[in-house]
C-alpha cells in the first residue's frame, strides 16, 4: 500500500504552523512505507496548515492540523483508519469557496511539489513549449491573440499584441522580463504561483521567447519572498540540467538564458520602465513613454515585460486550446482571474474564478460574507492605484472594463472586504499615505500634489477640514492624475476619488457634524460606559495606560474624556460589552 | 587609493565582495544587498571600498542606496519586528498595534532602541494576508495579534 503524506508549505501555511506538522511527521514517520512530501499553498488559506492523505491514489484533506492532531493523523495512517474530524472538503464552508472556482493560472498550486521538476512534467508541464516549437512564432502569438488573454498586472493589455511588438521589433538582441515585484498591499497571487508553480512561469516565459525572438530573460522578483526566490531559483537551475534553458532548447537551436533579479523595495518599479531601470542596477525611476519597452527597453534593447500570473496561463493555453480558456468570458475579458480575498470575510484565500462571475459571488459564496457580523461596506480593488466599490455595485461583474467603470481598477488581484468598522476617509488616507511615500519624485504633481492630498485628508479626519478642503481636494485628484508621467501618479488618486464618490457623506460627516460614522477617526470620537451594562469589575481600570477610568469596585466606572487616548483598550477588555464609541 | 579606506581588511572584504558579485554597475543593487547581508546596514566603509575596487563612484552607490527601501544605513537592534500593514492588516487593525509597539519600545517606526534590543520596522505587506494583524519577529510570522499579545511577545524576546 502506498502512502503519501502531503504537507502545504505555502509562507501562510508556514506561519500557521505548517513546518512544525511538518518537522513532527518528519521525526516520527520512520522507515515505513509512508512517503513524506510537500507541496504550498493551495488558496484555502483559512483551513491552513493543511495537511493530505494519500493512500493508493485517493486523497483526504486535513485542516488546521497541528502537531497534536499529526500525531492521531500518523495513527490513523498506521491503523488504516483516519480521523473523520478536520476533513476540509466535507465541511460546507470549503465546498462553497471551491465551489465556483474555475483553476487554470493556479492549476498546480497546492497540488505539486515545486521544488521537483518532475512533478510539474508529470502534470504535462513543458508539453506546451514542445508545442510552441513545432510551430512558428507567429502561429504562437496568433493563437494567444485568439485566447484573448490580457497582462494580469492590471493594466490590461492584450498579451499576443505586446508579443507582436516585440518580434516586430528591430535588433538582434531582445530581452523577456517578468514582472515579479509584487508591491501591492494585500496582494499575494503571484507570490502563490511562484512559490506553488515555478515551472509555469518558467515555461510561459520560454514559449515566450520562442514566439518572439528574445534570447535573455529576467524575473525581477521582490526580496520580500524570500521562499519564491528560492523555488525559482531551484527550478531554473532543474530546467537547465534539463535543456529547458540553455543554449540549443530540446535541439530546438534556441537559446533562452534566464536571471533571478532581486527587488529592493520600491513600489514604483512595478511600473516597466522603472523596473527596466532597476535590472540596469539604477534608482527605479520611470521614464517618458515612447520608447516602449518594446523598442527600447533593457540595456536600450528591445524588451516585453508581462507578469507573473499572465505567464503562468501561457503554456496552460498551448497545451489545451486557446478555446479552453476564452470559453469563459464577458465582454472583452477571457479566462480566468486570480483574486487574494482578505478583509473581512469568513473565508478568507487565494482564488481563481472565470471572467464574469460577480463580486458579490465572491465575496458571499466563495467568502462567506461578513466574518463580523457587522455589514459589509465596501471592497478595494487594485490596491493604491485602485478604488473602493460599495456593496451597492457588488453585483458588478469581473470585467476590465465593468470593473474600470466603477472607479477602480481591476488590478494584479488585491481584494480587500471592509465592513461598517472601517472608515473610508481613513481608508482613502491610508492608500494616499502609501503612494506619497512610494512617489518616486519625479513628477512634481505626484511628489506634491499627493502631500497636499494628504494633509487634507488629515485635516479632516483631525476634524479640522472644511467644506471647501473637499473641493481643492477633487481639483489636486484631477490635476495629479492628469500631470503625472507614470502609473503610480496616474492612478495615485483613485481611492480619493472612489470614496468621495460613493462614500461622500461620510465626508461630510466628519467636516460638518465633526463625527466619524464608523468610530475610527480618534479626535471625532469618544468612548463612554453605559452605566446599566457596567457590573463594576474594574477590569476596563486597569488596563487603562493613562489612568482616564475611575470608579470603585461593583459601581459603573466613568472615563474622564479630558485623559482619554481612545486607544480601546477598555473595550478589548470589557467582558460585558458595556464601552461604546460615540 | 589605498588610503581612501581606513583599513586594508576592508579592502580585502571589498575585494571578497565584489568577486562574488560581480562589479559592473547593473550589479550595484546585488553589491548593496551582499554588503547589507554581511553587515546589517550599508556601512559606509564598506560601500566606499566597494566603490574603490569596482571604479564605480561612492555617490552612485548612495544614490541607489537611498532610493529603495530595503537599504539601511544604521546598524540593525537585536531584534528586528516588522509590523505589517499591508491592506489587510490595516483593515484588521494594524494601526492600534503600531501604537502599542512604539509605546511598549519607546521609540518611533524606523528605529531602533538606544539598548541595541529592538528594531521596529512598518513593512507594506508580507502577503499573510489570511493571518491579519501581523508580525515579523526575527523572520519569524505571528498572525491574528493582539495589543496583549505583542507586547508579551516582546517581553519575551527582551530576555
């Protein structure tokens, strides 16, 4: 009887405690005939560490195993009898999250071992460069055209037509980067992929090369991911010995080298021509845009820089078809797309769902809704350059363009759920404090014009703003936009400029009545006993840090709101639920 | 030349530094990245050694230094905590635990305390996102923090 023990070894698996399960099945498992392997995340971060059973082919799921539960699991393995608790799939909640999914970018994720290069083969990876090989280059970019996919990044551009420049361009020297700078706050899909799949990317990078002529290649990858720099360096080093890169490809007579460059922190070189100059070893600063890359990029030669999650559906869409992947669409959107749902959702993950599907399905089906209790407000798509869509537009559908014209942007993939505990100037403030500090300086417009943004915002939420501030406010969004040469300018303003439109009162609110609606805004808020509800246990009192409550033991306490921090820590503390926010 | 360093064991490390790496100037951010690796933060002899043995002026050096975050030209604490707040985190309440670390540490983000212990760093997103409020304690991830939690955490880290 074989026996595989399976363990996720994703960075959220890790930080659950996935090693430690990990490093106990390791020390206990023995010379049986039980296998021990791991694979990383396979998106249903919720049930992290997750840990399968695989016994003669057939697969159970654990979830939340820690080294106790490992300990009945390796039992259960011995005996022939696994535990029936813990089993994901047979809890409702995990068949809903899966349910609508449709899995093509994150086809391996959770499901190989990325550190083995033959697990991927195994699954049919480099079949779709096998492919790509018998055919021209051309042929290849036809049948991407055809497929329909766009750049993941964000920015939405039709993947085969950027090909195209490129192999249209003049020079003998081309380059083929990777866009693995995943900067964005709350985003983790291509940290996933690189750290789940590598070999895809890889794959995707060379049917790229193949198609367009290019002979070098790098994947700019953030030094925050430490584990994905490591597997893709593992999996390049395994496709070398395997002549997947090389000189003289499968005796193809291509030739396709490929680097790891390694990110050092600036959100602005997600932007192309900034993360050109960042792999010249210079200050990531953008530049005026014609040249593209595509006639000038890397070392002044032709370049195409796609991202990660855009490479890993390439060699999905050589191996089945382009109709494969177009067969899910809406509007101008084929395929599929990978979203990291966090926030204030009950399930929280990695997922993959086909053009069209609703943010609503998302974040109710798939999510679960509310994981507080409180109502849902808001989600925020496309991070710092993206915008807050209200629960109103919820049911709008996962479209570039549907999504566009609510304000947002569709993005790499961050979706963050908020609910009516999130104030959304304070939101507006902390994605324009984000920007502010990631503007490179170039543009006058962002360096300043984003600071001007700023204090006001601040003035505001100090409960200081005017009437007029929310004018001046809407021009600085415009003109920044306007004037900025780059991306990050450009788009700098959409989360002012998303809540001024859909949550304006709440603006208003805190100009005017000098209230903040969703009790976050400190200046704006007091905090108060409710006396009936107070049983006088003194508990509030005493993690108070500046001494504001008083009162004596079994009588309500009061807060004297002249010492008062508003730190909460009295309503962390209250067992009785009897401190409020006013 | 010589004399532009203070010492010839800089010099050798340079030397060591930039054989490894390499000493073209597409290589300057993988350069500042081994010198921080070996050091803890751009030391400024070291960078001007490098600078020396590669013919790549300190000023360029600094200039790139000084634009990507990852660089630091103080010596790390004992101890390094990242405070998240990526959106999630954020959403979940990193703000109130950022006050709480630099009231328990007596010092603000970006700095590290006068005893050498302690770090604390504000970091964009560590892509836990599922764990929200997070903290990285010496690389090591701690997920759905609370203000009493952290600070027993770094009680602990204190002795």
């Amino acid at each position: 009887m074989k026996t595989d023990i399976i363990v996720g070894l994703g960075s959220c698996g890790i930080a659950s405690g996935a090693q430690e399960v990990y490093d106990f099945f390791e020390k206990n498992i023995g010379g049986s005939d039980v296998a021990l392997k791991k694979t990383s995340c396979i998106g249903i971060c919720f049930q992290e560490p997750i840990v399968e059973v695989v016994i003669n082919g057939v697969k159970t799921a654990f979830g939340k195993v820690d080294t106790a539960f490992a300990e009945k699991l390796l039992a259960g393995v011995r005996s022939g009898r696994l535990p029936e608790t813990n089993r994901i799939f047979d809890d409702e909640g995990t068949k809903s999250f899966v349910g609508p999914q449709v899995k093509i970018a994150l086809k391996n994720c959770g499901k190989i071992d990325p550190e083995n290069i033959d697990e991927y083969i195994a699954t049919g990876g480099y079949e779709g460069i096998k492919k790509a090989l018998a055919m021209t280059g051309d042929e290849v970019i036809a049948l991407l055209k055809e497929s329909g996919l766009k750049g993941r990044g964000g920015a939405g551009f039709l993947t085969g037509q950027k090909w195209a420049f490129l192999k249209g361009a003049k020079g003998d020297k081309k380059y083929l980067v990777c866009n693995a700078d995943e900067g964005d706050p709350g985003a983790f899909m291509d940290r996933a992929i690189l750290e789940g799949d590598p070999h895809s990317v890889i794959e995707g990078m060379l049917i790229g090369a193949w198609a367009t002529g290019a002979d070098e290649g790098y994947i700019y990858c953030r030094a925050e991911y430490p584990l994905a720099l490591k597997r893709l360096k593992i999996a390049i080093e395994a496709a070398e010995k395997r002549n997947l890169l090389g000189d003289n490809i499968l005796g193809s007579g291509k030739n396709f080298v490929l680097h790891v460059k390694e990110g050092a922190g600036a959100f602005v070189c997600g932007e192309e021509t900034a993360l050109i100059a960042s792999i010249e070893g210079k200050r990531g600063m953008p530049h005026l845009r014609p040249p593209f890359p595509a006639e000038s990029g890397v070392n002044s030669k032709p370049t195409n820089i796609n991202n990660v999650e855009t490479y890993a559906n390439v060699p999905r869409i050589l191996t089945s078809g382009a109709a494969s992947f177009n067969k899910y669409s809406y509007g101008q959107s084929f395929g599929t797309k990978v979203f990291a749902l966090a926030g204030k959702v009950k399930r929280v993950g990695l997922v993959e769902v086909p053009m069209g599907l609703t943010i609503r399905e998302i974040v109710e089906k798939i999510g679960g809704g509310s994981s507080t209790g409180l109502p849902l407000k808001a989600v925020q798509m496309g991070g710092p350059a993206g915008g807050c869509i209200p629960e109103s537009l919820f049911d709008t559908p996962i479209d570039y363009a549907s999504i566009g014209a609510t304000g947002a942007i569709m993005g790499s993939g961050g979706m963050i759920v908020m609910d009516s505990s999130s104030c959304m100037v304070d939101v507006a403030k902390y994605f324009l404090q984000f920007t502010q500090a990631e503007s490179c300086g170039k543009c006058t417009f962002c360096r300043i014009g984003t600071k001007r943004m700023m204090e006001i915002l601040e003035r505001i939420t100090q409960g200081e703003g005017t009437m007029e501030d929310l004018a001046l406010l809407e021009e600085l969004a415009d003109v920044v936009g306007k004037s900025s040469l780059c991306g990050l300018g450009q788009l700098a303003p959409n989360p002012v400029k998303t809540t001024l439109r859909y949550f304006r009162d709440e603006y208003i609110a805190h100009i005017k009545d000098k209230k903040c609606p969703a009790g976050v805004c400190k200046p704006l808020i007091t905090i108060e006993i409710e006396k009936e509800k107070c049983k006088g246990c003194t508990a509030c009192s005493k993690v108070c840090p500046v001494q504001a409550i008083s009162g004596s033991v079994k009588q309500p306490h009061v807060i004297d709101p002249a010492k008062c921090i508003r730190c909460k820590m009295c309503i962390e503390k209250c067992k009785f639920g009897a401190i409020r926010v006013i | 030349m010589k004399d532009k360093c203070c010492c010839n064991g800089v010099l050798d490390e340079a030397k060591e530094v930039v054989a490894h790496i390499g000493g073209t100037k597409d290589r300057i951010i993988p350069l500042l990245q081994e010198i921080q690796r070996r050091r803890g933060y751009l030391a400024e002899d070291l960078v001007n050694g490098v600078a020396e043995v590669t013919g790549i002026k300190p000023a360029e050096f600094f200039s790139v230094g000084t634009f990507y975050s990852q660089f630091r030209f103080t010596p790390l604490g004992k101890n390094i905590v990242k405070m998240c707040k990526g959106t999630a985190c954020f959403v979940a309440g990193a703000d109130p635990l950022i006050d709480a670390a630099e009231s328990y540490l007596g010092i603000k983000s970006g700095e590290t305390t006068p005893d050498g212990m302690f770090t604390l760093e504000i970091v964009s997103c560590l892509g836990c996102c599922s764990l929200a409020p997070v903290v990285m304690i010496n690389g090591k991830v701690y997920g759905k923090m609370t203000r009493a939690r952290l600070t027993q955490l770094l009680e602990e880290y204190r002795k």
